[in-house]
C-alpha cells in the first residue's frame, strides 16, 4: 500500500481541507513521515506571492530530500499557480478545491494530471475524525463577495456560498460522539453563512449548542458588518469562547477607502466597546505597509488602535499580490519602515493582553492539547495560550485552571 504524506499551508480552511482528503483515502496509508512517502499532497496557499514562493521551495526541497515521491498540488495555488507547474513538471498533478473529495481515485492515476475542477463546488463530506488534533475545525462556508483590494482570494475560492446546516449539524454531532468538545467555525468568510438562503451565523450557532457533547464553538474571522443584534444576543451564552477575531485590517478610514474595505473606524470602536464590556477578548488582522500608508495616515493609525479594547493581533507586512488592484497603487512602503510599523503595532497589543490576562487570571477553563514529560498547553475561553505542569496524562483533557501566574511571555500553572 502506498504512503500518502500531506503538507499543508496556509489558513484553517486549508486544515479543514486536508482533513476531508485524508478521510477519504481508502487505499493508501497516511504517514507523518515525508522522507518515506510515495506520494505528497502540498495543500497550498496563494494569499500573497510570498506565499507562492513558500510553496515553491517546499516543491524544489522535495526534489532533493525524497526524488522518487509523487508530487501533486492541491489548494488555492493549484487556482493560482498550477497551470505553470505542472507545464514546467515540477509537479505530477494538479487538483482544484472541487477535486479533493475524489483523491482515494486521482491518487491512483499512474499518468500526469491536471484535474482543476470548478469554484462553485461545496463540500458535502463528514468528517468523523481530526488525526493529532483535539480541537475540531468545522468548515461551514466557502469563497467570499468581498473584494478587496489587496486580496485574491475570491478568484481562487469563488464567491460567497454556504455548506447545508444538516451536514455541519451531522458532522459535528458525530464528532461531538467521537469525544471532541470545542468546535472551530471556519471558511473563507465566515459571517457570510446562510446570506443566500436566509439563514445567519448567529442562527447557526444556535443550532449547534444544541448537540450534546459541545461544550465550546470558536468563530474564526469575522467582518465587523456581519455581526448584527442576533449575533450579539448570543454573547453570554456559556457555550461561546470568550474571544472573537474580528477583521479590520487598518483603523485610517482613508486606508479602509484605498483596500476597498467595507468597516469604519468610528463604527468599528463602538462594535469593539460594545463586545468588551461583556467579559470579551478581541482579535484582528492588520495589514501594515500597504501603498499609500504615509507616515500621517500611520500616527493616525496608531492612536486609533490604542483607543481599542484589542488583545490578540494578527498583522503582517503588506506583500504585492500580482493580479489585485494593490498590486499597482503608488507609493510602495519601503521594507524597512512595514517592518518597524509591524513591531510598533504588536507592541501595542502585547501591553494590551498583559493586561487582560491579569485581570482573567482565574476560572479558566482550558483544553490541554498532546503534551510530553510533564507540560501541556492548551488554550483558555479568551484564547490565551497556557502551559501546565502536571504529574497527570493530561493530554485532551479539559482542566479549570484558578491559580494562574501571569507573565509577559504567557500564563502558566501547575496542576
């Protein structure tokens, strides 16, 4: 029997992704071994060409580690960039995102292939298992409406559509059984869930406290025009994570009009305002160094950002994406000045999570992930990583943490 090993880049979506493809892997054997694998699938990613370059020496590194292995391209880049790879035979083949749930029968093809499907399919498998993982992501979404400017996403995961409630319902309420009890809901746009059929990520939600065994649901990365007086009524309920990702991506409303953006700052802090007075953490994605961001426009940034109840910051220097509108805009910023404005940014918030965790120190309810020798770490409801030291297998397990040492680095207890 062949051996199959997955490398995946990229968002949770893509996790989700490989998960389907190894659940449908019926006459292969799945290794963590790369360097003894027949075949390799590369679940890519295409968000910038930084991106693409990443996966392109991880394709030329395989080459070298493993000759004789099966390369095949599967993900966003196969919309992106497979056409090209394939013609130059770095890769044996190439699957598009409608593709993946028929890869027990592509794997098996001896000849090269270029099988890249369509970007209206939507997943109706159930996957019943996460291997290694003891938290479950649930894709319920895919593509996204939005465009903006710095973004190609759209035009390689298509537009805005939504996986059947009775199929997440199912899927979850099977895993829920297998002994999985936080859910992470995931897609390209998350909030846009149901818009074409009525329903709503808040209703949704509902649902899925329902099912026994669920005993928290994360929501992967909102925009702050999606979450509605429905969405915020379900706030204190005791199923839902103390801690919501919502997308920003800048605070200059000027810089918002240049991405293309939807959210305004003034909009955006009474959202945030609201949200915190309930006990809430709050993350978000900013984008640094976009063309245009002068060293005005960046101070207003800044103060901006410090009026917000921030505690977690995903922000990364602007890379050009050829084929999106930011990929011509004037001026660039340099790489020395996204670079300092990137520390600058994280700094801010770094102060802003020490101080949030000394003031949630106590009743933390936090799932340990696989540990060795003693450590564990998990994270807690405001999603705040924990290492604890137990004498126990605590691995998988949920513990209620009360005596919390808080440090600038991170929390950490003993059990």
């Amino acid at each position: 029997m062949k051996k199959v090993y997955f490398k995946t880049f990229g968002c949770r979506t893509n996790q989700f992704d490989t998960q389907i493809m190894i659940s449908k892997l019926s006459e292969f054997e799945l290794t963590d071994r790369e360097d003894e694998s027949d075949i390799v699938v590369v679940n890519s990613c295409t968000v910038t060409n930084g991106a693409d370059a990443s996966v392109r020496n991880y394709i030329s590194s395989l080459k070298r580690s493993n000759p004789n292995a099966r390369v095949i391209l599967a993900g966003c880049g196969s919309h992106s960039k497979g056409e090209s790879l394939f013609a130059d035979k770095k890769v044996h083949g190439v699957i598009g995102h409608s593709e993946k749930e028929k890869i027990n029968e592509i794997l098996k093809k001896p000849e090269p292939f270029y099988q890249i499907g369509d970007l209206e399919h939507i997943d109706s498998s159930i996957v019943e298992e996460f291997v290694g993982k003891s938290r479950a992501f649930i894709k319920i979404q895919e593509g996204c409406d939005f465009r903006c400017s710095y973004c190609i996403i759209p035009s390689v995961r298509g537009d805005a559509r939504s996986h059947k409630a009775e199929t997440i319902i199912e899927q979850i309420t099977k895993l829920a059984g297998n002994g999985f009890g936080e859910f992470i809901l995931t897609g390209t746009n998350v909030g846009s869930y149901g818009k074409e059929r009525g329903d709503s990520i808040a209703g949704l939600l509902g649902k899925i406290s329902l099912i026994r065994g669920v005993r928290r649901i994360r929501i992967g990365s909102l925009e702050p025009i999606q979450i509605d007086e429905a969405f915020l009524e379900l706030l204190g309920e005791p199923w839902m994570a103390r801690h919501l990702h919502i997308a920003l991506q800048h605070t200059s409303d000027s810089m918002l009009a240049l991405m293309n953006r939807r959210n305004h700052f003034k909009t955006d802090l009474t959202l945030f305002e609201k949200i915190a007075a309930k006990g809430y953490a709050i993350g978000t994605d900013f984008i640094v160094g976009h063309p245009g961001e002068s060293d005005a426009v960046w101070r207003e940034a800044i103060s901006r950002i410090e009026q917000l109840p921030l505690t977690h910051i995903h922000a990364f220097s602007y890379s050009k994406r050829d084929g999106t509108p930011s990929a011509s805009m004037q001026p660039q910023i340099k790489g020395d000045i996204a670079k300092e404005r990137h520390r600058e940014v994280t700094e801010i918030i770094k102060a802003k999570n020490y101080e949030f965790r000394l003031k949630h120190s106590s009743d933390l309810e936090v799932l340990l992930e696989n540990g060795k020798e003693g450590v564990f770490y998990g994270y807690d409801q405001y999603f705040n990583k924990i290492e604890v030291k137990s004498d126990e297998d605590l691995s998988s397990n949920w513990v209620l943490l009360n005596e919390i040492k808080v440090q600038g680095d991170g929390n950490y207890a003993q059990f």
